[in-house]
C-alpha cells in the first residue's frame, strides 16, 4: 500500500503504473471485448446493404375504370325508392334509385302526353302549308303553260293583222292613183262622170278599210300587252303567295323541331328519373339519405366499386429519390393486416412481404410535394392477397444499388441520395432483371 502514492503523482501515470495496470486481469478482460466489439463494428460495416427508397401509400387500382365510381343524379328530385342496397352487385345501367320530380314546370303528370299532343298538331299545320306551297307551284306552271298559249295568240293576231293592214294601205294607194287618173281622163273627156265617182268611191272604202284594220292593229297590240301584264299580274300573286307560305312553313319546322326537342327532353328527363349504375361491380355505400331526401343536379347517390379491379400500390415518394425511380423497378411491398419482417437493406431475409414493379411515376407533384408512383403486381413473384381492399395501407421498398453499410452509413450522414446504378442492356435493348453484383435476390412475398 505504501507504493501507491508513487503511481500517481502530479505529472499523470507513468510507464511503470501502466504496466502495473496492464498485468491486471479486469483490464486484459476489457481489452479483448473492446477488441471484439471493434472487429463486430468494423466487420459489419462491411457487410453488403441493398440501397432502397422507403414511402408509405395506400391500395388502389391501376386503371382508372377500376377505381370506385360515384352514380349522379343528373336532374334533381324526390328520392322515392331504393332499388339497391350496400354491398349488392349490379351491372352497368341497373336502376340504383328512383327519383320524383320538384319543379313546378314538371310536376304535370301528363307533362309529355301534352307536348306529344302539341308536336303532332303543329307537324300537322306544317304538312298543311307545306301542301299550299305545292299547290303554288303547281298553279304557276299551269299560269306559264297558259301564257304561252295566250301570248302567242295574241302575237300571231298582231301579225295577221299587220299583214292584211299592209294589203290595204297598198289597196288605198291603188285606188288613190286610180281616182287620180280618173280625173284627169275626166277633164280631158276620155271618162264618163259615172267612171269618175266609181273611182272615188273605191278610194274611199279603201282608206277606210285601211284605217279599220290599221285600228284593229291597234287593238291586237293592246291586247298583246294585256296579255304580258294579265300574266305578271297573276304570278307576282301566286309567288307572293307561294314565298309566304313556304316563310310560314319554315317558321312551322323551327317551332316543330322546338317542340321535338321539349318533348324529347321531356321523356329523356323522365328516364333521369332513375339514376343508374355507370358500370358493373359492387354498390360499397349510399350517399344519400333514405326515402323523401331531396338530391340536387350533378349530386352523387351511390359509390360503385367494381368487382374484381386490376390492385396497385399508390406509393408517395420523396422529391429527392423520384429520379432514380424507372417504370419496371422492383418493389418490395407490406401491406397493413399482413404481418411482415422487413430489413431494408437486406432483402433477402424479408419475411411477409410481396413483389411489385414501378408501373407509372408521376411528373408533378402531389400539394404536399411528393410524387405518386404507381406499384404493380409483379407476375414472377408470389401473388397479392385477393383479400386486399382499395385504400388499405401499404409501404415500398424499391431495391436499388448493392453497397456496404459503412457506404450507406457515411451516405445518411452526409445526406446523400441513395446511388442508381444503369442495369445492363440485353440484345433486344432492355435492361437485364437480374440483380447487382454481389446482391441478394429479393425474397418473394411471405418466404425468408
């Protein structure tokens, strides 16, 4: 006990208590477990470590037909019967429920009778007019056959008299030299006095049927042009006619197709009445209320889901690691019910979980600044339990590059993003599925 003052002094330990130390058991003891422990960490920082991307997400179904689908009520109404109830299958455009109608301009039970009744009577007043319109036309051709006939009358009447009016200016002229001559033979005593007047008479019926028939000219061309206006007259009528009935006949189709169009309406309105499955599957739950509740337009009743949708995994994924996502990157994939044991980095001790390929990345963001990938089943590993339901949770791991965890540790600290190596190209231009060098193949769903 005396020597102890010497092994420590002011200066600190010195070479001899060292020793001294060193000879003594417990210390030899936390040398060899400090050793170990050293080699442990060193020795497991080399261990291999499959670099992943981790998110968390939710079930839900790859094509957007698959996807629960909402039955709307187009018209608004009454909800008077249920003809569904939840979890009852239907197939596409099975009545779900019957509406009754609101408006006042609707509630006329006898609404369409009505308007049926307008249509035809109105179809009926168009067909009519439509038949005068014809009438019309057919009474202005007969007018032009008839003024062909009349006009080349009355023209062949103005010739005729034109020719026999110049027959009887020649005749006058003849029997106005004739009578001329008379009178000088008479003043040289070659014609009898009796000779004389009967030349003078003849002169005078020709002058004067010269003028008769120079007054029936006259008369034939007056007649002529009454012909032309009797005849303009007439059809300016009948056009007149014609062009406001077929006006009253246009008008007649506009207010025709108007109705058409209401009554149309009306039974199409009466068939919205009953809002319909869009599509085959199961009725999972009724929005609204039960009988006497009130649904406005555009309002959904029910929820259809289909039977058997096509499952995806909807992950959301961090902006920092969607670059290194590629559409047919695998996935390890734990769904919420099924236990599992999941080591990220080494997924061949992965017990529970299932296999899944990237199928769609997003290309914008989602409002809280992740992306949606869309996961897949992967047909080369164990199948999806048929017992997952849309919505249900779910977490992914998407395997990527094969390092140590001594690389992924200094990774971690340094905030790095997990490294992406390119797979290597086939023949055909594919990346090879096999994995990294040095890598563990992914455990298939429920088997270490």
């Amino acid at each position: 006990m005396a020597a102890i003052p010497e092994l420590v002094g002011v200066g600190g330990p010195t070479l001899d208590s060292v020793k001294l130390l060193s000879r003594q058991p417990s210390f030899r003891v936390l040398r060899r477990w400090v050793l170990g422990i050293l080699v442990l960490v060193l020795g497991a920082l080399l261990l291999p470590w499959q670099q992943n991307v981790q998110a968390g997400g939710e079930v839900t179904a790859l094509l957007p037909t698959d996807r629960p689908q909402e039955a709307y009520a187009t018209v608004g109404g009454r909800i008077v019967e249920w003809y569904v109830q939840e979890g009852a299958s239907v197939r596409a455009g099975d009545p779900i429920v019957a509406l009754a109608e609101v408006k006042e301009s609707y509630l006329d039970p006898r609404a369409t009778e009505r308007a049926g009744e307008q249509l035809r009577a109105k179809s009926a007043a168009v067909a009519g007019k439509r038949a005068k319109a014809a009438a019309l036309a057919a009474q202005r051709v007969a007018l032009d056959s008839a003024w062909v006939v009349a006009r080349q009358k009355a023209e062949n009447r103005v010739l005729q008299l034109t020719a026999s009016l110049r027959a009887a200016q020649l005749e006058d002229s003849i029997a106005r030299v004739q009578a001329t001559r008379a009178e000088a033979l008479f003043g040289e005593g070659l014609r009898s006095r009796a000779e004389l007047e009967t030349a003078r008479q003849r002169a005078q019926r020709a002058a004067a049927l010269a003028l008769e028939v120079e007054a029936g000219l006259a008369t034939a061309r007056v007649e002529r042009a009454g012909v032309e206006a009797d005849y303009s007259e007439k059809a300016a009528k009948i056009d007149g006619d014609r062009s406001a009935t077929l006006a009253e006949v246009s008008e007649g189709e506009a207010e025709v197709a108007k109705l058409a169009t209401g009554a149309e309406n009306l039974e199409r309105r009466r068939d919205l009445l009953v809002v319909r499955a869009p599509r085959a599957g199961i009725v999972v739950r009724a929005l609204r209320g039960g009988i006497g509740e009130i649904v406005k337009d555009g309002e959904p009743v029910a929820s259809v889901q289909p039977a058997a949708p096509a499952l995806a995994v909807a992950l959301q994924v961090n902006a920092r690691d969607v670059p290194l996502l590629r559409v047919g990157d695998q996935v390890r994939l734990e769904f919420a019910g099924w236990p599992a044991l999941q080591f990220s980095g080494w997924p061949s001790v992965a017990v529970g979980t299932f296999g899944g390929r990237v199928a769609v990345v997003d290309q914008f963001a989602s409002m809280d600044g992740t992306y949606r990938v869309l996961v897949e089943e992967d047909a080369a590993d164990e199948p999806w339990p048929k017992e997952l339901r849309l919505g249900s949770g779910a977490r992914g791991w998407a395997l990527l590059r094969n390092v140590t965890v001594g690389f992924e540790l200094w990774r971690l600290m340094n905030g790095f993003p997990p490294a992406k190596s390119s797979p290597p190209m086939t023949e055909a231009g594919t990346a090879a599925s096999s994995p990294s060098k040095g890598g563990a193949s992914p455990a298939k769903g429920g088997k270490p």
